[in-house]
C-alpha cells in the first residue's frame, strides 16, 4: 500500500528526497533546480501541490504528482447578461509533473500500476473544491483513462497528439549510429555536414556547461545576450563569420539523460544550417559525452510536441520512437470552442 506525503512548495520537501526525485523526473526536467525555477516564474495567485508517495518499506520516494490550480482566464460562453455569474476565485487545475505537457504523476516501475489508481483517487478529491471549474490532464499510453469529472459538463475535449521518447543510445560512437540508419538518410546527414563545413563555411563550437564564453562574445558582436543568459547550460553553436547562426543549448539529467534543445537564430526559409544538422549535432555530443545514455529533445524548455506527418517521419528516420499522448480537458462552464 502506497503513502503519501502533501506539499505545497518544492522549497518544503526534505533536501533528503531531492536525489530520488531526479531519478523519478530523470526524463522529464533536467535537474531540480530547474523544476523549482518553473514553480517560482508562475503567476502569484497559482498553487501548487505535490504528492510524495512512498511503499511500505521504503523511506525515499517511489512516486510524485503534481497539480496547479491556477485563476481561471477563460470567458464563458454565456450571453452578456449571464456576464455576472462569473467568479474571480474559479480555478482550472492542471496536472503535470515538472510543468505541462507532462503525466500527472510518475512512479518506480514496481508501483506503477497502484501508483496510477492512487493518483486518479487524489485527481477525484482535487475536483471536489468548489472553486474548481476547470480541469487539464495529458495521458501517456500506460495511464487508465480518468472518469468525466462532474455530472454537469457543457464542455469536454480530447485530442490525440504524438511525442518523441527519448532516444536510447546504443552505438558506442556517433558513426556506428550513423551505419545504423537507412543508408540514404544516413548519406543525407553527411552531405548536409559537407555542405555548411566545405560550402557555408561554418564553424562548429562547443561551449561545456560552466565554461566561459568569452571567446563567443568576442567574435559575435550582434550576439544576443539576454538569450544566452537564459540558456545556463552548455552551447553547441553554429557560425559563419562574426554571425551565430543558432546553437543548442544542452543540459545534464539524471540516470544518464542530456537536455537538448536547438535554437535557430535564421530567417525561416534563409537557413544555412538545415534542422536536420541541430538534432545531428545533438546525436553527436550524446556519443561523446561519458555514461550518456538517453537524448531528451525539447522545444521551448518543453518536451517536444510534433505537428505533422512529415515531422513523425523525419525522426523515426533519424532513429527516434514516438509516443501517443492524449490531452483531456473537463469545463463545469461552456467555453468558446
């Protein structure tokens, strides 16, 4: 039988606990610093809580949930003259741990089958705040599908989407990975190397997370450094000259899993640099990095979201797996579609 432990702040739980939550979130946010940083940048009036579960025997954490209950910014979709039963209290809980698009819980592969009917039970007693009117769940597929909040619900969606799972090194170098793939994708990468290498004329920098930058600073004058200052991690960059045509900023995990996430800094359609050659160069620093095991590909500080076939086709190509998620949402008010 799983416990668990309520907390309304990440500040509030025991340090003792922090090393067992990265390996919980080890996919899902790259260290706890960063998780802690995503609670603080939220709106004042949100609230938080986590959830701690722990087994029988065991006295560090098997499991973690998260929800956010945040002032409802939705209008309803009632004439001007119902305006008034609107309450400035309404909330709109969204479940994901480390932020959204993510499961609302995560759990120790042994508890994971409990873990999940104890979450949708603590989902149940969320929804009976009576300044609740709203409701946000995204599903991976080993999660049970959570029963219609409320009796009275005007308003109920669901969309299917797919996501990357993280990649799975298993080449010992990044040229044996490249001999894994399809001959004429892997023929693909390397010529779009020779193109911006011999052609373009661009350089390639690593900037390890820690190291100074100066040298970056130096030859880019234009260089934007607001948005280098928000990138704390490390640099893999793209240049051509004094100009820094775009870099992926990468960021240690746990259990063996790096962050990246490409920054293209040209003008759509002008590139030098094609995006195939950003995730390449991702897969290249995950086969140099000692003990690297797993790529985490994100887009705006989030996992990434694909848009269309051609996307799904272009990484399964590059040797990705894809995941199905499901977004769920439940309003006790009718929305504007």
């Amino acid at each position: 039988m799983l416990l668990t432990q309520k907390f309304h702040s990440l500040n509030e739980i025991d340090p003792e606990f922090i090393a067992a939550l990265g390996e919980l979130t080890h996919d899902l946010c790259p260290q706890f610093a960063h998780w802690r940083a995503l609670e603080e940048a939220a709106p004042k009036d949100d609230t938080f809580i986590y959830w701690l579960f722990f087994g029988p025997k065991q006295n560090t954490p098997v499991g973690v949930a998260q929800v956010s209950l945040r002032k409802s910014s939705v209008r309803p979709h009632w004439p001007w003259w119902k305006k008034w039963r609107a309450n400035k209290n309404w909330r709109i809980a969204t479940w994901g741990v480390c932020g959204v698009g993510h499961p609302p819980a995560v759990f120790a592969a042994a508890y994971e089958e409990e873990g999940h009917r104890k979450c949708l039970g603590l989902m149940a007693e969320v929804e009976k705040r009576p300044e609740l009117v709203g409701e946000e769940v995204v599903l991976s597929p080993e999660w049970p599908r959570p029963a219609t909040p409320w009796e009275d619900v005007p308003h109920e969606r669901s969309r299917t989407w797919r996501a990357l799972r993280p990649f799975e090194r298993q080449a010992p170098d990044y040229k044996t990975y490249l001999t894994s793939l399809a001959p004429a994708v892997a023929r693909d990468a390397l010529n779009a190397w020779k193109r911006v290498h011999k052609e373009a004329q661009v350089r390639l920098g690593d900037f390890p997370p820690g190291a100074a930058r100066d040298d970056l600073l130096l030859e880019c004058t234009e260089i934007n450094r607001a948005l280098l200052n928000a990138c704390p991690g490390g640099l893999l960059t793209f240049q051509q000259g004094n100009q820094l045509l775009g870099f992926i900023h990468y960021r240690q995990g746990h259990a063996g899993t790096w962050f990246f996430e490409p920054v293209p800094l040209e003008t759509q359609g002008q590139e030098t640099v094609p995006d195939q050659l950003y995730l390449q160069y991702a897969l290249l620093k995950l086969h140099e990095l000692r003990d690297a095991r797993h790529l985490v590909l994100q887009r705006q500080t989030r996992h990434l979201r694909l848009d269309s076939a051609e996307e799904e086709e272009f990484f399964t190509q590059q040797g990705f797996h894809l995941e199905d998620r499901e977004d769920l949402q439940w309003a006790k008010i009718p929305l504007l579609p």
